[in-house]
C-alpha cells in the first residue's frame, strides 16, 4: 500500500486526483480544481452525528453514523469509493482534517472492497492553509508587474500572448466592469483562491520569476482578490496600455456585446438573447447614480434601439454609440485620474504589441525579490 501523504506541493503540482469524503455542504463552500466528492455522509446525516457528537459525545456519534451509513447506502457509497479508487490508483483521500471521516473510508475501502488506498493527513483544511500561506509568500518575494490602461485597450489580450501571466478576471469569470459578468456563474470565493494559488505555484515550480497580473480593483465581481497580493498591487510597477477611441469600441463591442449574447445563447438557447439584453441593461443599470439621470435616460434609450435592431437584423453597429459615450464620458475620466495618481510606478506606455515585447524583454531581466 502507498503511504498516506502529506505532501501538499506534490500533490498541487503534478494534479494527483483526489476524493473529498467531506458533506455536499462543504465541498460547496471550497473545493480544489478536479477533485471528486465522494461523501461519507450526507448534509443530513452529517448533522445529526454532528448534534449526537455534542451532546453524548464521539463513541455514540460513530454509533449512530454506522447505522445512518448501513447496508445498501453503505454498499453504494464503498462503490462510488472503490470506482474512484480503480480509476485513480495515484490518488488519495481526504476529509476537513484528514481524520475520522477520510480513515472510515480507507477502512471500508480496505475491509469491503479489498483496495488499499491512501489519505492526505491533515486533510483539506492543511492543503488550504498550505495554498495561502504559499500565496502570501509570493506576494511577497516574487516579482510582480502590473498591465494598467483603459476599459478597451486589451489588457486581457496582453496577458494571452504572455507565458508570465495569470489572467485574475480568467479565475474570477468575470471582466472586472460593471459589465463584467459572464453567462456562467463565478466560483465561490475559495475556489477563486485556491486556482489562483495553484497557478502561482505551478508557474514557480516551472521556473517563472516574473508574474504579469492586470491592475484591478479589490474586486472582481464577488472574487475578492487575497488581501496579501492585493496589497502588494499597490506598490508593483505597471506598463499602461494604449489605444484609440476606436480601436476600443470595437475590442469593447465584440466582448461585451458579440461575444457575451454568443455565451448566452450556448447557454440558454432559445432563451439567451433575452437572457443577454436583460443583462446589458441591467449592468447599465447599475451605475444610474454615478451616470446621472439625463446621462442614464439617454444612453439607457440608445442600448434598447440597439438591442432591437440586434434582435431584428443581427446588426451590433447601434451599439457602438452608447459604447463611445460611456467611454468618454464615465470610464476614461476615472483611468485619467488613476493613471496621474500612479504615474511614479509606470515604466513603459505603448500600444498592445510594444507593451507584451516590453514585458517579455523585463521578464529575461528580473530576480526574485530579497
């Protein structure tokens, strides 16, 4: 039998599978990208062991969890186990503390289906404490540079051409706008972190010194951005992208307006185009106040005269006016000012191709920070 692990950083880099014996409830709240629940018990079994615990202690709360876990459920779930287990003879199990739960599990396994099969000790709350403090510390010590610039310019297209990139608006599921939002949801906030810190590490592991981020706010929709690099986005140098009001249009009319009523319809069929306008004006919507009422009524009238036609005629060139006007006359006056209060940290400003040689040229530049 292989030996149970604690090994986060192998487990992380080389992708080993792994089964999450923790209830629905909690796998919800923060999983670790591809691994499998595969329960020991349900939501609801798991809280009525949970109030037997507390109040007639361990010994009665396993007694009770082997009756609520017996006979056909307990063959069914020992049978999801032992498919795992043969499919994956690399991998591990684990449950919140690599305790009781995931060591019920390898004893079933062992005793029911005749399979040795290891778990991860300390369970998920250590590979989590592990992913964090292993974000923290690159925050710290390693070399970030920042892609600053417009709403339009490309920043995202940027980090695509750059092998030195992690794409923070990628892991969130969102465009980091009041437009942002996807046709599908975002992770929840751990997920988002737990990606996020498994593509550091990789990207260390693989000798990566330098890492490009795009400059965002704390937020990416609901992904809050972990407070130790956020921090630390605040001090990083930055490269600001450049581009003309059309150029931008035209990026800001295939993202937002092409490519978004394209994600609705795959996923909603018949059904996405509706699904798509509501969106759209509902993320105009939510910026009424800081646009103004007189702003808001005309732009608002604009986006539905472009919608119809788009409804009617497949035609997106209407959208083009409501883009412009929001541009100019809401998001450009905002980046102007950010980009006068960090202006000391930019080392290099230019369009899309000057700014990924730029980067790539600084990256075969860069040590690690001391």
């Amino acid at each position: 039998m292989r030996s149970d692990t604690d090994n986060y950083r192998a487990l992380f880099l080389n992708d080993v599978p792994m089964m999450d014996a923790r209830a629905p409830v909690e796998f919800a709240k923060g999983a670790f990208p591809g691994v499998v629940n595969l329960p020991l018990m349900t939501d609801l079994e798991r809280q009525k062991v949970g109030t037997c615990f507390k109040q007639h202690g361990q010994t009665a709360a396993i007694e009770l969890g082997n009756q609520l876990v017996s006979g056909r459920t307990k063959d069914e779930r020992i049978q999801a186990w032992a498919d795992f287990a043969r499919n994956n003879p690399q991998g591990y199990i684990y449950c919140f503390r690599g305790g009781l739960r995931s060591q019920i599990v390898q004893q079933w396994l062992k005793t029911e289906a005749g399979i040795d099969y290891p778990r991860v000790t300390g369970g998920y709350k250590a590979m989590r404490h592990f992913l964090l403090d292993s974000l923290e510390q690159a925050a710290a010590n390693e070399d970030f540079i920042l892609v600053g610039g417009m709403t339009g310019t490309g920043k995202t297209e940027v980090l695509a051409r750059l092998d030195h990139s992690v794409d923070l608006e990628g892991l969130a599921n969102h465009r980091g706008s009041s437009f942002g939002k996807r046709a599908t949801p975002q992770p929840a906030q751990i997920d988002f972190e737990n990606a996020l810190a498994i593509r550091l590490l990789k990207m260390q592991a693989a000798g990566t010194r330098q890492f490009v981020l795009e400059d965002e706010a704390r937020l990416v929709g609901r992904c809050s951005i972990p407070l130790a690099l956020f921090q630390g986005m605040q001090r990083y140098p930055l490269v600001w992208l450049e581009d003309s009001l059309e150029g931008r249009v035209t990026r800001i009319l295939k993202d937002y307006v092409i490519d978004l009523c394209a994600e609705f319809v795959v996923e909603q069929g018949e059904e996405g185009f509706a699904a798509f306008a509501e969106r759209l004006q509902q993320s105009l919507d939510n910026i009424h106040k800081r646009l103004g009422g007189e702003n808001y009524k005309r732009l608002a009238a604009i986006m539905d005269q472009a919608l119809a036609e788009q409804a009617r005629s497949g035609s997106v060139d209407l959208h083009r006016e409501w883009i412009e006007a929001l541009l100019r006359d809401y998001y450009d006056p905002m980046y102007v000012y950010q980009r006068q209060n960090k202006a000391s940290r930019i080392e290099f400003a230019g369009e899309q191709d000057a700014v990924v040689e730029f980067l790539r040229q600084r990256a075969t530049q860069v040590n690690p920070r001391t």
